[in-house]
C-alpha cells in the first residue's frame, strides 16, 4: 500500500506538472488535466493515504472521554510536582 500511495502520489505530481507545461499553449487542454489532477488528488489519494495511516489504530484512543480526561489531570497533577 505504501508503494502504491507513493506511486500515485509522484504521477498525481507529473500530471500536474504536465497540466501547468501544456497551460500555455492550450487552456482548456492544461485546465482539464490540471483539474483531473486535482480531483484525482482530493477524491483518490487523500481518503486511501487516511485510511492507510488509521487502519491499525483505536479512535477511542483519540477520543475526549472521561477516562481520558482524567488521564490528562492526573498527568498534569503529577507534572506540577
């Protein structure tokens, strides 16, 4: 997966730069790749780069609970002494 994500993130990078080189020449053509790169971006590597850094890990441990809140004052009471 992190091959992949990476893989995909260096052509997400090539595409654009490709967009902003053909820009000059056609607009329309540099506008459509560039926003394709975007939406491929946003909509493709963002949600597989997020699950690939959760997908081992406890949201509850993230979470604002009782139990954690005393965690936090009993580690800043022990902080203060």
């Amino acid at each position: 997966m992190r091959y992949f994500l990476t893989i995909l993130f260096i052509s997400i990078l090539i595409a654009l730069g490709i967009g902003f080189y053909i820009k000059p020449e056609d607009e329309v053509t540099g506008n459509l790749i560039i926003g394709l790169t975007l939406m491929a971006g946003f909509f493709v590597l963002m949600p597989l780069f997020i699950y690939h850094r959760w997908k081992n890990r406890s949201v509850k441990d993230y979470m604002l609970t009782k139990e954690n809140i005393e965690k936090m004052q009993d580690y800043q009471k022990d902080k203060k002494i």
